[in-house]
C-alpha cells in the first residue's frame, strides 16, 4: 500500500516528539475507527500547488490537515458532561502552560510544527511558518464509531518542497 513520503516523515515527526500517545495513525481520512483505537492521528493532504521556483527548480505547497480523534467516554463524569472529554484533545493539540500560556514544550503539536521548520533538510521539506496554521474543534457522535463519542480536532498548515525539474 502506498504511503506519501511527506505524510510519512510528519507522521515521524510527531510519533518521536510524542511517543505513546496516539494508538494509530492514518494516511486519508478514515470513515470508521474502532473505539479502541483512539486516540487516533488522521494525517491528509487537502491540496498541492506548484508553481516555478527558478528556472530548474519548482516549489510545491501542500496543505495538509492533522486530525486528532479523542474518546471523550473515557473522560466523562457524568451522562450530562462531555466538557471533560475535550481536555485530552486541547492538551495534544496546543496544551498550554498554566502560568505563561505558552505552547507545552514539544509535548503539543502545535509547538511541535511551530518548532520544526525544516523536516528533512536533506530533500528540503519544511514547515511553511510564513503561513497561518489554523486549529479548528469539533464533537462527532457515530461518525468515527457507530456506538462512539468522540471529539476531534484539527491542525491546518503548509509545507513546502522544492524539487529539480
């Protein structure tokens, strides 16, 4: 089965900065995951540009969506609370320090993507930080999981890539 590079080295890229957290990761978005496989990261592309870079070269951009899928059951104290189920997703998406505000230190991937312009620098993938990355949240009940709840997050950006034509 074909798995991008580019998605694969960001997959990396998370999965050494934040072992353990996610149970599986996906390339494209899944219709269904098993409950017992979240948290899960959904890894897309949403689209590519490519344009001239110089006369040898072109330069893409690719926007790519990391989606977040938690299980806020977990989480619940109570049939009438799912506020508590969100926690788990903010604190992997862009968890704060409680005092300063500042993105946790590696430990989010927001700060993860905020700190790692150059991905491969050998074949000059990066972290386009000149762009707006954008977080956007989400409650889904049934769509992951026929009997789930689930809370899903997403983080928007654009890395670039300049190959020889």
């Amino acid at each position: 089965m074909y798995e991008d590079p580019i998605i694969k080295k960001y997959r990396q890229l998370i999965e050494t900065a934040m072992p353990g957290i996610f149970r599986s990761f996906f390339q494209g978005d899944p219709f269904r995951i098993p409950a017992s496989n979240l948290p899960a990261l959904i890894i897309s592309k949403s689209n590519t540009s490519v344009g001239t870079h110089s006369n040898a070269e072109d330069s893409h951009e690719i926007t790519l969506t990391l989606t977040v899928v938690t299980d806020i059951r977990a989480e619940r104290s109570d049939e009438q609370s799912m506020t508590p189920g969100i926690a788990q997703l903010y604190d992997i998406i862009e968890g704060r320090e409680e005092t300063t505000y500042k993105l946790k230190d590696g430990k989010c991937i927001l700060d993860i993507l905020r700190r790692n312009q150059i991905v491969d620098a050998a074949y000059n993938l990066r972290t386009n930080l000149g762009s707006i990355t954008q977080v956007s949240y989400g409650l889904t009940q049934g769509r992951r999981s026929a009997e789930g709840y689930a809370t899903e997050g997403q983080v928007e950006f654009i890395a670039t890539y300049s190959q020889l034509r």
